[in-house]
C-alpha cells in the first residue's frame, strides 16, 4: 500500500508552537502600580476659627481626645537576631491586619486603632500599613506623630421598609415594582474579558522579542525554500 504524502503550509509547527513558548516562557504579570493620597495635617497647633475648619494638628488631636485608642507598636521583624522575636514580630504584622479586618467587617466603631512605627521600621512597613488600608477599605485614616490612627468605618444604613399593601378582597400583595437590573450582558462580558486577553498578548509580544523573531524567521525561511523548490519543478 502506498503511503500518503502529507503536505503542510512550511512553518506550520513554529506558528502553532508560538503560543505555547510564549505562554511558558513569556514574562509574568506585570505588576500593577498604585497611589494612595495621604493628607498630612499641618503643624497648626492653634484652635480653628469660628467657623473654620482646617485639618491640622490641633483638629487631629481634638478628635482623638477622650477617644479609647488600642495602640500597637510595629517593630522590623528582619532586624531581629532572635527567632521568638521573630516569631513574635511576625504574628504581631498577622494581628495588625486580622484587627483591622475585624473592625471593618463588624464596624467597630467604639473605639480608634493606632499602630506606631518603632525606631527599626523601614519604609516598606510604611507602604504595607497604606496598603492594608486599602484593602479593607479604611475611609478615615491620618498619619500623626509616627503613628497612624484608624478610624472604623459606621455601619450603612438600613434598607428602606417596603411599602406592603393587602387588598381587601383577594388578600393580594402589592409591593413596589422591582427595579431594572443593570447587570452587564454576555456580550459585554465577552468584549471586557477579550479587550483584558488582548492586552496581554500585546504586552507578552513586546516583552519577547527573541522567540517572536526566531518563530518568524522559522516561518518565512521553509517558505521561501518551499517556494523555490516549486518553481524549480515547475521549471
């Protein structure tokens, strides 16, 4: 029996091959920069005027007055030389962050959190308190005295009672109409996820030079030998 050529356009393998290579070997992620803005209060210790209400040191300092404060010192766990210390540091970083997740979940309200920052703090715990911030949501914060001072944020307010009415003779429940729903289509669903899949491959392009030329030139040099050969036999 005789056997099958099998023909395929040249550089098929490399333009199949591409996207794997890239999806194993491109870059990662990239990473997602941020801003947080942090109002600093000025160095005015002299009371606001009537009438005026300025965020300074005298303003911070009145809010905080009478104010149950929970305060927690934050030490660099890496300057340790002990590893209970470490141990220690390490699970008071894991309290900081549990604290103010309990707070926020269960809008604790009844009084203010302080973390102060100790003489061996880096600037990367100055970044991670802001951060933690940011996760759980935090609307009121300051920064003050090496310390920053959280405020919980209330609870929401309640939903409205709906407006229920009987009828007198069928016993039927009329209640407000229900709202629109503004949830998004599958289309736009579909066009969200594919604009975010399109962006990183742009970007993993761009990033991987190297192997998007080899699997080009892998594709165009059998092409034009392929090429060439054809036109000899046809000659």
């Amino acid at each position: 029996m005789r056997k099958r050529k099998l023909y395929y356009v040249p550089g098929l393998i490399s333009l199949l091959g591409l996207p794997v290579l890239l999806y194993y070997l491109g870059p990662g992620d990239p990473a997602i920069q941020t801003a947080i803005r942090i109002n600093m209060p000025t160095d005015d210790i002299k009371p606001n005027p009537p009438g005026v209400l300025r965020f300074s040191r005298w303003y911070v300092h009145q809010t905080l007055k009478n104010k149950k404060i929970i305060a927690v010192e934050l030490n660099d766990p890496s300057q340790e030389i002990d590893e209970i210390d470490r141990f220690r540091d390490q699970k008071k970083l894991d309290f900081i962050s549990n604290e103010i997740a309990r707070r926020q979940f269960t809008h604790d309200t009844s009084s203010i959190f302080k973390i102060e920052f100790g003489r061996g703090c880096t600037y990367g715990d100055f970044v991670w308190v802001p951060n933690l911030i940011r996760l759980y949501d935090v609307k009121r914060f300051v920064f003050i005295d090496d310390a920053y001072y959280l405020f919980t944020n209330p609870p929401p307010q309640p939903e409205p009672i709906l407006d229920i009415k009987v009828g007198p003779l069928n016993d039927v429940v009329y209640g407000p109409e229900p709202t629109t729903s503004n949830e998004p289509s599958q289309l736009e669903l579909f066009k969200v996820a594919f604009a975010e899949w399109w962006e990183k491959a742009i970007l993993i392009i761009k990033r991987s030079h190297i192997y998007v030329l080899g699997f080009l030139l892998l594709i165009i040099f059998p092409t034009i030998v392929w090429q060439r050969k054809r036109r000899s036999c046809v000659g």
